[in-house]
C-alpha cells in the first residue's frame, strides 16, 4: 500500500454526509413546495376553496310549484288544476334503503292502492333493501361476478347489478299487499336527498289525512301536503290542449338534457304536446328552492329559502269557445246528413279554420274524424293542422301567382280555354269545356275555375307553349319549374310550415317523385296534399292583400289574480309576418277580384254562386272540387271528390278567412261544403257583427 493513500474507510466517512446533505437539501425542497402550495391555497385562492368547502357542505333542491291555466277568448277556462291533498315523503341524506322499507309497510296502514303494477327490477330492489340479505347474496354470487382478476373487488354497481340478477321468481314473490308496500317503497327510494315528492296512493280521505298527521312521530318523512291534478274541460278545444307528466315520470327523457340546462328538475311536472308544450315554460310556476346547510357529519344545521314558489302564469287563447262549439256543430250536422245519404261513407271526416286575416288569430279550429272502417265520428281539431288532403281548384289563385312571377302572363291576361291535347293521351278539360272554346281572362278562369288556363301557365313556365297534338320533352326545366310552382305556393303557405303557435304541425305532403303529368295537374290542385290550416292561410294571405301572417292560439299570456285565476294582461301575442307574396297590388287585385265573382259573378259559368244563398255579409271564395277514388267494404272503385272552400268576408273590408274541407264525397254534386261556408259566416256576423 502507498503510505500517502486514503483509506477505504476514510472515503466511506467523507461520502455519509454527502448523502445526508443530498437528503436534507431533498427535504428542504419538498417543504418549500408544501408551503408553497399552502400558501397558494390559503391566499392567493382563497376564495376558490372557501366557495368549493361551503358547497361540499350545502345542497340546493328545489320544488315545483303549481301549473298556469288556459282560458278561451272570453276567459272560459279549457284546462284548470284541482287541488288534491296527497301523501309526501322527503327523504333526508342519512335515510337507509331498510328504513325506507319499513316506512312504506307502516303506511299502508293509512293508505290504499289499487292498480298497482311493480317491476321485477323493482321487486328485486325492495328485496335486497336488507343489509343482511344484500350481503349473504353477494356473498353467494360466483368469485369473477365479486373480484377483478387481480383479487381486489368490482364496484359496488357492478356487484349490486350481478345481485339483482341472480335473484329466482321464487325469492322475489309477494303477496298483494306486499306488492303495494314496494310500490311506496319504489316512490320513496326514487327521491333523490332532500327532495320531497307526492306519493302516488288512491285520493286521500279526510280521515286518513288525519291519521297520517297523528303518526308522523312513527313516518319519518312522511306528511301530507295539497298537490294538484290537470283537467282539460270536456270541450271541441281538448285535442289541442296537450297533456302535462306525472311527478314520477318527469322530465320526457328526448327533452330531458334542454329542460336540465334550463333548471329544471328531473322530476319536474312538464307540458309533453301541443299548448301544453307550447307554452311550456309560461305555464310552469317559480318553483321554490331551498338551501340545506350541513355540519361536518353530515347532519342538518339550517334550511333557509332563496327563492319563493309562484304560480305559473296563465294562456288566454284568441278562439271564442261560444263559436268553436258553434262551428262544430255545424259540421257535425252537415256530415251527419251526407252520412245519412251514404255520400260520406268512405268520408275521412270533415274540418274548418277560419283565421283573422290582418293578425292571424285563429278563430275557430273544428274538424270531425271518420272511421270508415267503424262507421265512428270523433271530434278532432288537431286534424286541421296534422291531417292532409287534395286541395283541387282552391289552388288557383297562387298558379297565376306563379304566372305573373314567372313573366308568362301580364295582367288580366287573356288565353283561350281549351281542351289541352297531347299526343297519345286524353285531353285535359275544364269543366265547361263541353260548351265550346272560350277566350278567358285571368279573372274570369278564377270566377270559372278554368283547369286548362292553369295548366298553359304550367306548360309555358317549362319553355314549352301549347300547341295541339304537342309531345312534351322532359327535361330539367321540369325540376325548375316544379320548385318554381310549389316556391310560389309556398308564398301562400301551401306545403310550408305555418308558424302556427303548435309544435308538430304538418308542412304537407309534397311527393319529391313525380313525372310532368302530376307538374301538369298540380297547377290546378290534383297532386300535392295540404292541411286546412295551410289552405286558411293561404286565402288569408289573399284577404289581406297578400301579407303571410303566422296563425297563432295564444291572444296572450296573463298574470294571476288574488284567487289564483285570470289576472291582468302581461304580454300580448300576434302573429309574425312571414312574407309578401312577391306580386303588384293591381295583380293582388285581379285575384280579389276574381275570388269576389266567384260568389258573386253574373254567368251561369260562375262555381260558388250558392255560397251567396242566404249569406248576411259579401263574401269571396274559390272553390275546389279534387277528383278522387275510394273502394268500398267490397271492393268496388268508386268516384268521389273532394269538396273545399276558401273565402273571406266582407269582400270589401275582410274579418275573416275560412276554410272549408270536406273529402271523399260519393256524391259528384255535393254542395255542402257551401253551405257550411254560408252557415260559419253567418254565425261569426251574429257573434261579432263586422258591418
């Protein structure tokens, strides 16, 4: 060894504190990013986590509070709530499934039920709410349906679930009286902490309410409280109203996440159709919200309210009840009659709208369903906006819409009325053509309902003028030329939406196949399929001078009185301009003009002079008469039409627009529809003079 060497230990002594100071300078490290992250917490965040604790420790829960009602024009009630005094049950955040099991057998002892229908998920539930026998299933449930393959134990879902589904029949069968013990107790567990529900029994007496108030002490959870309970009035309006969930069943699940974002609860009572869904969010109330502030064992240390319930506001609608029911029964009485006849055998009902012009109210919305099948007649006024029919001639006043638009025809144009032959095909023909080639003007083909006028705007919109023997060529003006025509139709509110204040309306049915024969025929309303509310809106657009206005239900929304009824007015609802049928007034004019000889014009060509027959006020109209077929119980083709109206009245200062559609009439000559036209005219003057 070389005298001057270290030695080995000599090295190892130096190297011990190396390692301690390398350990102490580590230490140091991790406390200054401790402090740090403290520091961080405690002052620069501060507010952050101090929200974060005091939210841990605070639930908010909220309860809906009582539905808006619907009124009629002259605030006749259509749907009202009838209080209703019912069970509750809260439960609180420290409530066991067993405890809740024991509640619901205790309560059966003052409440009834009948009807009751429990799931087997249910039955199992209730099953298993004993700590006990939920352990000795799970212990008996096979080692990879407890245990991951690494030894340590699944979820507790995942094991609950493979629980549930090892149960037998035969360890889930009850009696009937335990069947209703688990549907309470289904009620109860389905609540969420803190949240109070209304438990679903037969109506309460007053004695059961008071014995369910004697022993509360014995119902932890368990009061009574006043609930309430939709009723829509027995009248023609109750298709339109809609319906309203049930507490258990809550938010629908399609609309469940909008409704979430917008503070709803998942229980919350909602409007599922029609007026109901609608003006959802008008007629539901304030609801009421609640903090729960808990200590640090979970206990409750106050409930303070932060927000008040308030009744929902209220919908009054622009239909006078007095004259809906009156237009009901007037097309009751007249299909009544063609039933009699055997004319409306195979009938699918009969229907009206009639519409303010100026604003778009509606006014009335009536209409009758015809099971041929049955033989049965319902009432059905959501068929004027969701069932669709051949319009026939009524059309025609938007085909020389399209004309003008088009540049092929020019004012009060005249054209020769004629039967339009192609080769190798039948003739088509208007309905005087029997007496001779005429010449016509715009005017006079309304006031004549002339097919063979409409369909030399058609054939001259595709490039292709008339001329007898003609072979037409299908080309791709066809396509432009369709989107012309139904563009235009659509101006009117013919096979477009509406805007009427009801979600779910039908646009239509506006085949996207079709050959230039149905281009042909639509010029005069022999293809595509319209609702009456569709057609109303479209001879309001003419009534009007050519504005389309949205139809709308609601007049507007109004606040509660001191009884909880009708209050004062706080908004007021019109409808929406949706377009300017894009033609000049004089052109406007022309068919005005044209819809007022239709009733009122001198030659024997004129279609709907009968319509005057009787009539208190001037009336306008264009009638339409759609060749259809039906097939008997026997299966005999028979030749039917549909017969439609559209007028307004007074011509010179029009109040309303009114749509009359009748279908499927065996009876070629039929001129109810007419009538009924005359009759709703008529009742509307007695009601509300409008001269």
């Amino acid at each position: 060894m070389t005298k001057n060497a270290p030695s080995r230990k000599g090295r190892e002594d130096a190297f011990i504190p190396r390692r301690l100071n390398i350990l102490f300078a580590i230490v140091i490290i991790l406390f200054s990013i401790l402090i740090s992250r403290l520091a961080y917490m405690q002052i620069i965040n501060k507010d952050f986590y101090t929200d974060k604790l005091a939210k841990a420790s605070q639930k908010v829960i909220t309860n809906s509070s009582v539905r808006g009602q619907i009124y009629d024009a002259k605030g006749v009630a259509l749907v009202e709530n009838q209080v209703e005094q019912v069970a509750t049950f809260t439960r609180s955040n420290k409530m066991t499934a067993r405890q809740m099991k024991e509640i619901a057998t205790k309560l059966l002892q003052w409440v009834s039920l009948t009807d009751v229908d429990v799931t087997p998920r249910e039955r199992a539930d209730y099953y298993l709410a004993d700590p006990e026998v939920y352990a000795e299933v799970v212990s008996k449930l096979p080692k990879d349906q407890r245990l991951d393959t690494d030894g340590n134990s699944l979820d507790e879902s995942t094991i609950y679930n493979n629980a549930i589904l090892s149960l037998t029949e035969e360890q889930t069968a009850y009696s009937e009286e335990e069947l209703k013990a688990i549907e309470l107790f289904s009620q109860m567990n389905a609540a969420a902490y803190f949240e109070t529900v209304n438990l679903v029994t037969d109506s309460l007496t007053a004695e059961q309410i008071a014995r369910i108030a004697a022993n509360e002490a014995e119902l932890p959870g368990i009061s009574t409280a006043s609930s309430w309970k939709r009723v829509v009035a027995p009248t023609s309006l109750a298709s339109i109203i809609g319906t309203v969930t049930t507490q258990q069943a809550g938010l629908p699940e399609e609309d469940a996440k909008d409704y979430l974002a917008k503070g709803y609860s998942l229980n919350d009572r909602v409007g599922t159709a029609y007026l109901e869904k609608q003006y959802e969010e008008v007629l539901q109330g304030q609801r009421e919200k609640k903090e729960i502030n808990l200590d640090r064992s979970g206990n409750v240390e106050s409930i303070t309210t932060i927000q008040e319930g308030n009744k929902g506001k209220n919908v009054k609608l622009t239909i006078d009840l007095a004259f809906q029911d009156g237009v009901n029964a007037i097309l009751k009485h007249h299909f009544d009659s063609e039933l009699s006849t055997g004319s409306a055998r195979y009938s699918e009902g009969v229907y009206a709208v009639v519409l303010e012009p100026k604003t778009g109210a509606v006014l009335a919305m009536a209409g009758y369903s015809h099971d041929t099948k049955t033989n049965e007649v319902k009432e059905n006024a959501l068929g004027t906006v969701t069932n669709t029919f051949v319009p026939g001639s009524i059309v025609k006043g938007a085909t020389l819409t399209a004309g003008w638009e088009n540049g092929v025809i020019s004012g009060n144009q005249v054209l020769v009325d004629q039967p339009i032959q192609f080769a190798g095909s039948a003739p088509i023909n208007s309905w005087f053509t029997v007496f001779g080639n005429r010449n016509i003007d715009a005017v006079e083909a309304l006031q004549y309902s002339s097919n063979t006028y409409m369909v030399q705007i058609a054939l001259d919109m595709i490039g292709q003028p008339y001329v007898p023997g003609m072979i037409l060529n299908v080309n791709e003006t066809l396509k432009t030329s369709m989107e012309k025509l139904r563009g235009t139709f659509g101006e009117y509110g013919l096979g477009v939406a509406t805007g009427i204040d009801l979600p779910l309306e039908s646009t239509g049915f506006i085949p996207k196949d079709y050959s230039i024969s149905n281009y042909l025929t639509n010029s005069f309303g022999q293809f595509d399929n319209y609702t009456p509310m569709q057609m109303a809106q479209y001879v309001a657009t003419v009534a009007n001078g050519g504005k389309r206005i949205s139809p709308h239900l609601a007049e507007g929304i109004y606040a509660n009185n001191a009884e909880g009824g009708l209050g004062e007015v706080i908004e007021t609802i019109t409808g929406r301009d949706l377009n300017q049928v894009n033609i000049s007034e004089e052109e406007m004019g022309l068919i005005q003009q044209g819809f007022y000889r239709v009733v009122n014009g001198e030659s024997g060509l004129t279609t709907g002079r009968t319509i005057a027959d009787g009539a208190s006020v001037s009336i306008s109209a264009k009638t339409g008469t759609a060749e259809t077929f039906v097939t008997t119980d026997t299966g005999q083709v028979l030749a039917a039409v549909n017969t439609n109206i559209v007028s307004y009245a007074p011509s010179s200062n029009p109040k309303i627009a009114v749509a009359v559609i009748l279908p499927n009439l065996t009876d070629l000559d039929s001129s109810t529809s007419k009538r009924i036209t005359t009759e709703i005219i008529n009742l509307y003057q007695s009601l509300h003079p409008m001269n």
